[in-house]
C-alpha cells in the first residue's frame, strides 16, 4: 500500500509569503574642494533601501534592506589615494522557505499531521480508493484548519520571521561591513620616462572584511569574523618604433590572510599592421580568493541540507576527522565513496587571447577576439551526506534520510578545467547622426568531475543589434535608439535548482529631445519594450517590459 508514496506537508505559494513588490530608494551626494590647480579632495555618501525577492539556495525575502558607503578621496594628476567603507544591514529579511516551514510546523506540527495522514490514506484506500485519490482525501483530512490566504501578514508568520535563525526562526541579522584604502602612482614624470615612450604605475590596497551575522549566516555565533586582504602591483608600458608595436607588462601581489599569496603576471602587446589596423596579444594569470561566503557561511537551508564553507575549521567543528563525509553521488550509485578535502586554496587562471580591430574608411569600425583559458584549483561546491550519529557513524545511516545530513560544501574541483572563446563586434557610421552596430559572443567551458558544479551559467551564443541616432529632426534635437538583443538557450546550475533556461529576444528602445535653451534632455523609453517575458535563471521570476521617462537637467 506504501510501496513507492512518498508525501510532503502541503506548501503554500510564494504570492502568500512574500510582498512581491521590488522597492529600491538610493540617495547619494559629494563635496569637493579644489585643493591647488592639480588636486582634489572629495567625500561622498552612497545609500540604498528597499525590499526585494532573491533568490539562493532558498526564496529569501530581503525586507528593509540597507546599503550605505562613504568615500574620502584626494586625487591629482598622477595620483590618487582613497579610503571607503561600505555597510549593510539585512533589516527584517527573512528565510521564507524555512519560515513557511517552522509556520506549518506552528499551526499543525508533523508528529500529529502525518500519522493523520497515514491512518486517512490507509481508510480511504481499503474503501477502494485508487492510491491518487486516497492521497488527495487524505491530505484534505490532514489539512484541516490549515491556514489559507495571505499568510504572511498573520501574526504567527510574523513572530516566527523575526526570531533569528541561530535561535530557530527565520530571520537575518547581518550587519557585515569592508572597509577599504587604496591609491595608485604614475611614476612617469617624475622619472621623467616620457621621452623613452614609458609609463609606469604603483598602487596597492588594504582590505577588511567585518562578518557580522549573529551566527544567522557565517560561523561567527561567538562573535564578530575578521578577513584582512592586501595587495600590490605595478605595470610598465612601452612604445616601440614609434606607434609600431606597444608592449604592457604587469604583475601583482595580493594576500588574503587565510590563504597564501598569489602573484600574478600580464603582458599584452598591440601591433600596428597598417594605418587603422592592429593586432592585439596577451597572456596573463588571474586569480580570486574564496567569497566570504566560500570561507564561512555556516547555514542551514530548506530541505535539511547546510550550506558550508571550505575553511578546515568548519570540517573540524562538524567532526568529519571521526565523522567522515562521503560524496552524494556515490551513495545514489550504491558504493559510498569518502569525499577527501585537500588544502582549499584561491582559483587561478592562465588565459591567451588574441584580437583584431580595423577601420574601414574612417566609418566601419571592427573588432575581432579569440580566447582560451585554464582554470587551477577550481572553486566549486560538492554536496556530501554524513551520519546524524557522530558516536557511532554507519554506512548504512547515510541510506536514509532520518539518519544523515546533506552538506553543501564550497571546495577545489580536482584537475584542471577549460573555458574559451570569441567574440565579433562592428560599428557602422551612417550619415545624418545614424550608427549602426552588431556584435556576437560565444563563451564555453569545460566538464568537471563528477558531484562538482561549475555555476557556469552563461550562454553559448549573445547577440545585439543596435540602431541609433544622436539627432536628425527639428535641428538635430530628436534623437532615438533600439537595440535588438538575442540569448541562446542553457543549462543553469545554482543551488537552488538546475534546469533549462529558453533562448529569449528582447527589444529595447528610446526616443530623446534636448532641450539647448536650458542644456536639457528628455527620454522616453523602456527595455523589453514588446512585453515578451523571459527568465535569466532558473527558479526565478519571469521579467517583461520597463518603461520609464526622465530628465536630465544640465548635462548639454
């Protein structure tokens, strides 16, 4: 009778949980004070509020968030420095698919709901009952004063999206800042390089990373996590024979406390092959430390499954020394498979490129580029299951779901993995202020091993077509754009689904009207224009059209 039913408690739709309505006020402002002829001083003020729907391993409704930076800045000819802090406050964001679950775990708890359900079914099925129409009855008996509605407005969703995660709700509370000081030199004058045709720069930056999530996203339930990063670099430009050939070579040094240091090289050389054409060459290494969230998130989501960073300290508070994980894909195949972790290290990245660009009669201008690439170390997430038993761990444990846990661990992808490339551009100069461009790109990367994913998720083919006009009517005044834009269809992986994302064409289009008299403009436009809607990634919202009108004062 049970043979191959699996049940759930009954969900409710997101329009019931969460405002849909995207809310976003920005303020913004700036002082600045001409210190001499050569230099500036400036401090300016960035804030941002509002609420919106986002989307991760979970529906996440960010309600009253906060954004704010302040930057102090003192720049002149050759040099600039510069110091800026940037806040955030979560304000009353919420998990909404752990809250909906805690609220159906409120009004009905699932000791009581599913033996409901299980003597319901078994009566309607022994009344004859197919095993699809017993479930539904059933499920009508288990649900029986169920809450409907807009259950997010009741108090009881309230109460339980405002208690913090750490403390068995689903509410957030991070308060994390960076704070940032920078600045670069161009040496070239005071070395007096120019009449050798050199330049060179300097600069560096100092960087901090404050986590402050009360344990309701990062591991910091004891206090406040401290990420310091520091970088340095140089580059040496030189032209030779003229404008023949010009030759750019670069290297930095950057450190990230929890990881060693990585320096990384660049030399690009650009030849004039004839009069408006050249050829580009270059090769460098990149790098990028862990995300924050790839060294300490510490968070469980819907489903049961803990997202978790790759530092060791997370690994040996959660016992896989005596504890060991093994990898998902070996308990489906039916063979567990201990899942190793190595030293978790910054991703890096060698690439080539080679390039084009000619223009043809002073209006065609065309731009051709080839790339390929090799990705080291790179940044992936695994999921691994392991035994809620930690004093006496079984292999069988992990066979079953009331005995084990899923962790969603960001770790290295063994091996190397490949990416490449290419991409067309050309712009066309038309009489009476008309352009016209087109441009395609191709980007694709290479498999990985199976359990790790690439979060890739970029398009094999993009396209535009754009036509344009700075001004052809009522003395150049009336001006308009349209741009026509093409994605190929693809698979997109994130952690909170996978699945096909269909090929879309959207049109955007505006028509503007400068006002002289007043060095005004007027625009009247909108993106998407025909209401065709289409999705960017899998699991979210469908977007359509965005129509706006503006003015711009002073800008002619």
């Amino acid at each position: 009778m049970f043979t191959g039913v699996s049940v759930s408690r009954t969900g409710y739709n997101e329009e019931d949980i969460i405002d849909p309505v995207a809310k976003n006020t920005k303020v913004s402002g700036s002082i600045h004070y001409k210190v001499n002829d050569n230099t500036e001083a400036s401090f300016s003020a960035y804030t941002g509020s509002g609420n919106t729907v986002y989307t991760g391993s979970d529906r996440y409704s960010l309600n009253g968030l906060t954004m704010s930076q302040f930057k102090f800045e003192l720049k002149s000819k050759n040099w600039f420095a510069r110091a800026y802090r940037t806040l955030e406050d979560a304000g009353n964001s919420y998990n909404a698919t752990i809250t909906t679950r805690l609220f159906n775990e409120a009004w009905k708890p699932s000791t009581t709901w599913y033996p409901t359900y299980t003597a319901a079914y078994v009566n309607f099925r022994n009344a004859g009952l197919n095993a699809t129409a017993a479930g539904n009855a059933a499920r009508g008996v288990a649900d029986a004063g169920r809450p409907t509605g807009n259950i997010g407005t009741t108090p009881l969703f309230k109460s339980i999206a405002n208690v913090p995660i750490s403390q068995g709700g689903g509410r957030f509370l991070d308060k994390s800042e960076l704070s940032v000081v920078e600045g670069q030199y161009n040496l070239t004058e005071l070395l007096g390089l120019a009449k050798y045709d050199a330049d060179l720069l300097v600069g560096g930056s100092i960087k901090q990373y404050m986590l402050n999530s009360q344990g309701t996203l990062f591991a910091d339930t004891a206090g406040n996590i401290s990420i310091k990063e520091s970088g340095a670099y140089t580059q040496l430009t030189k032209k030779f024979f003229g404008d023949i050939l010009k030759l750019s070579v670069s290297g930095r040094y950057d450190k990230n406390e929890n990881f060693t240091g990585r320096f990384t090289p660049r030399a690009t050389a650009v030849i004039k092959i004839a009069e408006d054409n050249n050829v580009r060459v270059s090769y460098q290494q990149a790098y990028r430390f862990p995300t924050t969230q790839n060294q300490w998130i510490n968070l469980l989501v819907g489903g049961g499954t803990r997202l978790m960073g790759g530092l060791p300290q997370l690994r040996e508070y959660y016992k896989f020394n005596t504890n060991p994980a093994y990898s998902l894909s070996s308990v489906l195949a039916g063979a567990p498979v201990q899942q190793k972790f190595g030293e978790f290290k910054p991703e890096s990245m060698s690439s080539f490129e080679v390039g084009y660009k000619t223009l043809i009669n002073k209006k065609l201008l065309i731009d051709f580029y080839a790339y390929a690439g090799k990705y080291t170390n790179f940044i992936s997430g695994v999921t691994v299951l392991q035994s809620r038993n930690a004093a006496n761990p079984q292999l069988s444990d992990l066979a079953d779901p009331s005995k084990r846990i899923a962790y969603s661990i960001s770790t290295n992808a063994p091996g190397d993995v490949f990416t490449s490339g290419w991409g067309l551009s050309a712009d066309y100069m038309m009489p009476r202020n008309f352009t016209f461009s087109a441009s395609i790109y191709t980007d694709e990367i290479g498999s990985l091993p199976t359990g790790f994913v690439s979060y890739f998720n970029t398009p094999l083919f993009r396209a535009n077509f754009a036509l344009n006009n700075s001004g052809f009517l009522f003395k150049d005044r009336l001006g308009f754009g349209a741009n026509l834009h093409y994605q190929d269809d693809f698979i997109y992986e994130g952690t909170f689904s996978v699945g096909k994302i269909a090929s879309f064409k959207t049109l955007d289009a505006v028509v503007t009207y400068k006002v002289p008299s007043i060095k005004s403009m007027v625009k009247v436009g909108g993106t998407n224009i025909l209401n065709h809607y289409y999705r960017t990634a899998y699991g979210s919202p469908a977007i359509g059209g965005l129509y706006y009108v503006s003015f711009a004062y002073n800008i002619l």
